[in-house]
C-alpha cells in the first residue's frame, strides 16, 4: 500500500480542523484504513520527519509487518505517526504538507 496524495492533504485537512487533544478519532473517521498513531516527539528523536500539518510532525511509516518502520517515500508508506510540534521546536520544523492552510 502507498499514501497518496489526496490522503495526505486530507490529514492535513483533518488535522487543521480536529478539536483540541486527540485528533486521532477525527483521523480514523476521514481516513478508514490508514495505519494511524501518535507519540511523544521525544519518541521520534533522530527520526526525520516528513512534513508537517496543524502543529504535528508526520513521520511516515511502512506498517505491512508486525514492527513499522520508518520511510521517507509516500510510495513506501501504510500510515502516519502524528507527534505535536513542541513550541519551542515549531521554527525549525519541516514545510507544512499541501492543502494546510
């Protein structure tokens, strides 16, 4: 399986829309299928991440066996890890992904 880029402006959709704490509910709704998670940013340190949407890092991830491993390509993914862009790390976060307002 690949994400695509519709998928991927519809999490960030998503994303910019969801209420306050936990946007994963509003994730799995709008995205059915899509291997979804979120962590700490401190769980993904030495990790680069995709891109960025509504104030979280994206970090791909190829979920096809039991241990996801992190991947660079959408071509290569199954789903998303989201991690909330601490405040102090935001200005040196990467590009927001397309479709974010």
């Amino acid at each position: 399986m690949s994400l695509s880029a519709e998928q991927l402006a519809t999490l960030a959709e998503v994303l910019a829309a969801a209420p306050a704490g936990n946007p994963l509910p509003a994730v799995r709704q709008a995205l059915p299928g899509m291997a979804v998670t979120r962590c700490d940013p401190e769980d993904m340190r030495g990790e680069q991440a995709f891109g960025q949407a509504a104030g979280f890092l994206l970090y791909l991830v190829d979920a096809a066996s039991h241990c996801w491993r992190i991947v660079d390509q959408p071509e290569q993914a199954s789903g998303v890890v989201i991690a909330r862009v601490p405040a102090v790390a935001a200005a040196s976060a990467p590009a927001a992904l397309a479709g974010e307002a």
